[in-house]
C-alpha cells in the first residue's frame, strides 16, 4: 500500500497546489473557472478523444461490467435515497445528495490518474464508467429535480436530458473516437501528435483545477458531507465490487479497474448540478471537500487491494 500511496502523491499534491493557488486568490474564481472551462472543452476531450479512437467497442462495452458497475452504483444510490426519506427530505434535495453518494471524480481525476497508476488498458473501463455516470445518473438527478418541481413528468425533461448529453464534449468525444475507431479511420501524424500535445494538459490541468476550485468551497454540515462521504468512498467501491467480482463476474483485471473508479471521491459537477437548480450547493460542496481530503488514504488504500499483482 505504501508504494501504491507514494505513487498517487503527486496526483494529490497537484490538487493541493491548486488549492493554494485558489486559498490565496493567486488564481481567482473567474481564472479558475477558465482552467476548468480550457480543461473540460479542449484537454480533456482531446485526451478521451485519441484514447477512444484507438479502442474497439469491445475495449468500452463489457456487458457483464456494464451490469456490475450500475447495479453497484444503482444499490449506494438508493441507499443515500432510502436515508434521505427516512430524514424527510424532499425530492430534489434527496437527489442531490444520492448523486453526491455514488458518483465520482472519474472524468477529472480518474481518467489521468487511473490509466498512469494502472496502466494504458485501463482507459476502456474508466471510460465506461464514465458514460455509466453521465448517461444514467446525470439524466435521472434532472428527471428527478425537474419532475418535482412540475409535479409530473413531461416530455420536455427528455429534450433537457438528450441535449444535455449531446453537449457533453467528454461523452462526444468517446463516441466519436469510438467512431473513428469502427470505421478505421487512419489519424494523420500531425493531428495525431496535436491530440497528443493538447491532452497532455488534461491530468494536470484537470487536477490544479479541482484543488482550486475546492478552496471556494465551504465545510458546512459535517455531519451530512462525512455520512456521503462514508457512502462514496466506502460502500460505492464495496457494492460495485460485489456486483463485478459476484453477480456479473467479470475479467479480474477490468473489475479492479471499476473499483477503483468507484473509489475516487463526489464528482465536481454534482456541484455544478446543485448551483444550477439551487438545491442543497453548500452540502453538495463540503462533501467534494471532504471526500476529496480523506480519498488521498482511502482511494491508495482500495488501488493495493484491487490491483493485480
């Protein structure tokens, strides 16, 4: 575990320096906003982009870790969603906190740092989970938020939900680098060393832009970020490991692969989410904060047990 500890610490150490960055208002909200912004629209899709185009759908689509994956995930969710009721919660406040529970950093912080400490092979399931995530998840807290809100479902909430996805630069450009890659369609050198130079940004501007971004957010309601924190950092990875190691068995090393996916800590955009609908920000940010802080054991911790020897 030591040397597997030794390895994510400079992973983590970027997030810190971009928490000092933003602690110090050395970099300001709005050039913080702007890194994540150069990130998520040009580094980090160049990067899925050249991965995906040199994968087969075979490499992404696993049915039996697909299964895993979301039965797993779908098990936390309707925990988080289950103890939300049980607090009277409303709908949409119960929905922001499920999402909190079990989705992750995968796009910033498990894309770069999953494939260098486990190995190139590892894109195709962190991809997956990533898609899992978007597709699934990020569709439902806005059918679920929305529908609240109207007091029904409508048919609207699907145009939101479709456009929201054909938005997404990182959920396009794993489908059309799987395009690409289908119809074998040769990159140019030039393009292909243009991929190269821009995704290499990606992990770490991805990661200095987490950490500065975290200094922006607040610690309130403990209580609440160490109960969501507890649920993505220790049943998240524990569920999802039972569903792709015991009821849909999958290939040993892909399974180690989706756990610890499913042990990185609350994903940036439950944030983004919250502050949109103006539904629970401040929980949903002292849950990034903390889960973030404690992962640094934690997400070293799970890669020493999973990982093949």
């Amino acid at each position: 575990m030591i040397e597997i500890f030794f390895k994510t610490v400079p992973f983590f150490a970027l997030i810190g320096l971009g928490y000092w960055a933003g602690y110090t208002r050395f970099f300001t909200e709005e050039a913080t906003a702007y890194l994540t912004k150069f990130v998520f629209y040009f580094a980090l899709t160049a990067m899925l982009f050249r991965f995906s185009a040199n994968l087969s759908l075979e490499d992404v689509w696993d049915p039996n870790l697909v299964a895993g994956y979301l039965a797993g995930t779908m098990a936390v969710y309707l925990i988080a969603t289950l103890v939300g009721y049980l607090r009277k919660l409303d709908i949409a406040t119960t929905a922001v906190e499920a999402q909190c529970a079990a989705i992750g950093n995968v796009g910033f912080l498990g894309v770069p740092m999953l494939t260098l400490l486990l190995g190139e092979a590892a894109i195709g399931p962190v991809m997956m989970a990533l898609a899992v995530d978007l597709i699934v998840f990020s569709s439902l807290i806005v059918i679920l938020i929305t529908g609240s809100r109207d007091g029904r479902l409508q048919l609207g909430i699907l145009r939101t939900v479709g456009l929201g996805l054909v938005k997404n630069p990182m959920i396009m450009a794993i489908v059309l680098g799987l395009m690409w890659s289908f119809f074998d369609i040769p990159i140019p050198a030039p393009a292909n060393e243009f991929l190269a130079i821009l995704g290499a940004a990606a992990t770490p501007g991805a990661l200095f832009a987490i950490g500065a971004s975290l200094a922006t957010k607040s610690a309130e309601r403990l209580h609440i970020a160490g109960w969501l924190t507890f649920c993505k950092l220790g049943l998240h990875p524990l569920f999802v490991a039972i569903g792709v190691l015991y009821l849909f068995p999958a290939d040993p090393y892909f399974a180690a692969v989706i756990i610890a996916a499913a042990a990185l800590p609350v994903a940036g955009n439950v944030y983004i989410l919250a502050q949109h609908y103006g539904v629970a920000p401040h929980r949903v940010s002292a849950a990034i904060l903390v889960s973030t802080a404690v992962s640094i054991l934690t997400v070293s911790g799970i890669i020493a047990v999973v990982a093949p020897t």
